[in-house]
C-alpha cells in the first residue's frame, strides 16, 4: 500500500477544501490521467520523530515533514531534507495545484479557519475575534460585507469577525469572503497582503480564492528559521510561474509526523497545492 510522511501541520485538500489532517478522511489527488479525483486515506502517527519543514514555490506553500517526498513537474521524487540541506530548492520546479474552484465549504472547514484565527487575534472569546489590521487606513472604515466590523483604536484599526457570520458567509461564498477579510485584515500600504507563516490555512484558501477569481498571483516569501512572511500581490492577469521552488528550511524542533496510506498506486495526494510521493519505490 503506498504511504507518504506528513507534519501534523500539513494541510490536505477534500472536497470542502483545504483541511488539516484527520485519521480517516477522502481527499483529492491527481490520478494517472492527471485528473482530479477524491479517494479515502488512512493516516496515523508516526513512531519516530522528525523534523518540520516549510516549503514554498512561486504557486504555494506549506509545512511537510524531513520525510516528506514531493513529487517535482519531471515526475521525479524529492525528499524535504534533501532540498533543504542542499539548498537548491530554486532549481526545482513543482507540479501544483491550488485552483479549487468546484469545492462546497462545509462548517468543519469554516469553523476550522475561524478557529486558527485566534492565534493573532488582539482580543478573542469563542463568539468573536479581534484582528489587528496590517495598516492603519482610513480606507479600512468603508465596510459592507455582512460578517465583519472595523472598529478604530488611537492610531489602529481592528476587524472584528463573529463566528456565526463568518462560518455562514464563507460556507455561502468561500473565494469572497476569504479575499474580503484579508484586503481588511492582511494589507499593506502597497496594497500586498502580508501573512505570516502561521496563517499559512488562511493564506492558502486566500490564494484559491484569487485563482477562482481569475485573479493573477504573485507569491514572495522572506524566510528565515524563527518566522517566515508570505506576500501575496495581485498582478491583475493570470500568470504562470512553471512551479519554480523559492524557499524551504527547517523550523525548530522536531514532532512525531503522521504517515498517510492510500490503495492506488498511480494516484498522489495533495497537500498545500503539493502533489505527495509515495515512500515506497
């Protein structure tokens, strides 16, 4: 049976979208064909310990395990530790897929990205979250959308998210509600949005969203062990960046990683837009 490593950050993509990993669960994969098809998996800790890696391209992002092997656009295999200690990750081109376009939100999903908000939230309670806006903008006052509020504090503006609102709009319209509350929340004087690392679910359903949109992408990253920032700017027309890698390095410490088993061989997993090789040969 294959079977690939994953980080217990890894995120997945099912049907309703982008998803952390659970221990039985049917996700989407690219098939012999190149089709998309969804297929149930097995996953389960691992017994070792390993390190966690961060790995980027020009298309996506995402955490993975030293374990890890990533298919490259040739077909060949790369296991994370071998790109992060040779540091070539800029030679290597990755098939990717982020256009998502086709999925239905579920609330797990809603839920699971309103909860991961609480991680920068200034002030959160389990009805409400607090965010700190990126800039201070006048701009940031004119609101219309129905699931947030801005509030201004001294030289600072706050988007306050509701839990309700916010689960039903994004189930209703996940590609605007996600680029909405990022323009409010994530952008800068440039207009870029800026994320952090670990805003890197959120960061992904906001790079669907803006594929969906047809929306061209331009994805930077300023990597560094303790903290990585992505930067997401619009281009205004669809660009293609062939998958060229731009960053990957360990973060501190290790984990127990999980692996995740499935039955067809000629079938690989996606996650974080990555598609997953199997560990065996």
């Amino acid at each position: 049976m294959p079977c690939a490593t994953l980080s217990t950050k890894s995120t997945l993509l099912t049907a309703h979208g982008w998803s952390k990993a659970k221990s039985q669960i049917e996700i989407l994969g690219i098939d012999r064909h190149g089709k998309l098809v969804s297929a149930p998996v097995d996953i389960a800790p691992s017994p070792r310990p390993a390190r966690i890696a961060f790995l980027a391209s020009k298309d996506s992002f995402g955490y993975f395990s030293a374990g890890t092997r990533i298919l490259d656009s040739t077909g060949a295999t790369r296991f994370l530790s071998s790109l992060v200690e040779s540091g070539d990750v800029s030679n290597v081109r990755f098939e990717t897929v982020t256009e998502i376009g086709n999925i239905a939100p579920s609330t797990h999903c809603a839920s699971a990205l309103w909860t991961s908000f609480g991680n920068f939230a200034a002030v959160k309670s389990p009805t409400t979250a607090i965010l700190r806006c990126r800039t201070p903008n006048k701009k940031l006052s004119h609101n219309v959308e129905s699931f947030l509020s801005m509030r201004r504090l001294g030289q600072h503006y706050y988007s306050i998210v509701t839990r309700e609102t916010f689960v039903a709009a994004f189930c209703r319209d996940w590609s605007h509600t996600s680029d909405a509350l990022a323009a409010k929340w994530l952008s800068t004087s440039e207009g870029t949005l800026e994320f952090h690392r670990d805003q890197f679910l959120f960061a992904l359903w906001v790079l669907s969203a803006r594929k969906r949109q047809n929306e061209g992408v331009k994805l930077q990253f300023e990597a560094r062990q303790f903290t990585t920032r992505i930067f997401m700017a619009s281009t205004g027309a669809p660009t293609l960046s062939g998958g060229a890698g731009a960053s990957c390095l360990y973060l501190v410490g290790e984990e127990k990683p999980l692996e995740i088993r499935w039955n067809e061989r000629s079938w690989n997993p996606i996650s974080s837009g990555f598609l997953l090789a199997s560990n065996q040969a």
